[in-house]
C-alpha cells in the first residue's frame, strides 16, 4: 500500500524548498557583505579621482 500524506503538509513543504532555492539564488546573484560593498565603492571613488586627475585641459 501507499503511503498516506497530508497534501496540506505536502504543498508547505514544497513551497519551502522554492522559497529557500530562491533565497539560495538570489544570495549568490546579490550577495555581498557589508565591508566587501564599502570596498568597491571605495575603489570606484578612488579610479574616479584618478581618471579625473589624468584629464587635460583644453583651454
């Protein structure tokens, strides 16, 4: 014989696995800690500041 389940519990239970597949993908997409996005802002800043110390004048 079969196994009874409840379909109740069985639809939470899928439901979860998509939510934390989703939750796995978007940290992988998004994921960043805080010093790792204060460090590449930081390094923008600072090639910003050299592209614009580079640039000539035309006067």
């Amino acid at each position: 014989m079969a196994d009874i389940i409840n379909l109740r519990q069985a639809r939470k239970a899928h439901k979860r696995r998509q939510g934390e597949a989703l939750a796995a993908a978007n940290r992988a997409k998004f994921g960043q800690t805080k010093s790792q996005r204060t460090l590449h802002s930081a390094e923008a800043l600072r090639e910003g500041r050299v592209v614009d110390g580079a640039e000539l004048d035309n006067d």
